[in-house]
C-alpha cells in the first residue's frame, strides 16, 4: 500500500511555479486596468458634481443680479451702486462681501461685486445638499451692467476655479 501511494504521488502533476507566476501577473494587470478606469469615472463624477453645483448657484444668483439691476436704474452712480449692492447681496440673499481674501487664482481685479456662498444663503436658497469640502467656498461675481453672474470654486478642478473655465473641461469617458 505504502509503495501505491508513492507511485501516484511521483505521478501527480501540480502547479508549476512558472504557471502560478504567469497567474498572478495577468491578475495584477487586471486589476490595474480596473482601479484606471475607475479613477477616471470617479474624477468624471466630481467634476459633474462640481459644475451642477456651480450651475445651481449660478441660476439662483441671475434672480439677484436682476433685482440689483432693476433696484440701481438707468446710469446709477457709484453710491447709488453701493448700496443697492449691499441691500440685495448681502441683506437679501444672505452674502458675504468679498473683502481682500479672495484668490489670486481667480484672476479678479475687481472685487467690489464679489460675495462669498454663506450657508445661511445655501438654506434661503435651497441649496443644502451642497455639501462643501474643508478649506471650500463658492464665490460670485455680480456684473450688473450685463446682468451676468461668474461663480468661482476655491478648491476648483484640474487647475481650472471659475465656471466658465470647468465648463470647458472634458474628461474621456
């Protein structure tokens, strides 16, 4: 019995250490291939996270430019600008004047129309489910003249802050 058993053992055939080896390199392949992608749907995600949420801002602060303008009149002067700006900003849409902390990523040389996001403003708004980041703010920037609205991230994506610059970014899907 004992030399049966020898002779089925000198016979078995295993997994070579070449096979075994040649196993976990393509299993290693695989999964890097998987984690790539998945990266590349996880940043595709963020960055269309981002632009609804600069989008939903956006809209709502066009009803606010609008009232501004109509509050100001035809050739207001810089007084007359001043408060109106102060009225509907940051009494009514429960702003924050931008003072001197604004980035200079951003590109603003101008600062007099610019209001940080308040999360008091995000509540009057409805927009709650805007979670925000540590270190994370929106800034809008008011254009009365033309009724325009530019919303800027501080965290931002890819090196781009500003809405108008996200929207130009594609990401392969």
């Amino acid at each position: 019995m004992n030399l049966e058993n020898n002779k089925i053992y000198k016979n078995a055939k295993g997994v070579t250490l070449v096979a075994l080896s040649i196993t976990i390199i393509v299993l290693i392949i695989i999964t890097g291939i998987g984690i790539y992608s998945g990266k590349d749907v996880i940043d595709a995600t963020k960055l269309e996270s981002l632009r609804t949420n600069m989008l939903l801002i956006q809209a709502k602060s066009k009803e606010y430019v609008e009232q501004a303008t109509f509050e100001m009149g035809i050739d207001p002067d810089s007084s007359k600008k001043e408060s109106v700006r102060d009225k509907v900003y940051s009494t009514d849409a429960k702003l924050e004047k931008a003072e001197n902390d604004i980035p200079s990523e951003f590109g603003i040389s101008d600062t007099s129309s610019c209001y940080w996001l308040t999360k008091e403003a995000q509540s009057q708004w409805g927009l709650e489910d805007i979670k925000l980041e540590k270190e994370e703010k929106y800034l809008i920037k008011f254009d009365e003249e033309n009724e325009e609205v530019e919303v800027y991230n501080t965290l931002g994506f890819d090196g781009k802050y500003s809405l108008t610059d996200i929207n130009q970014i594609k990401i392969d899907e």
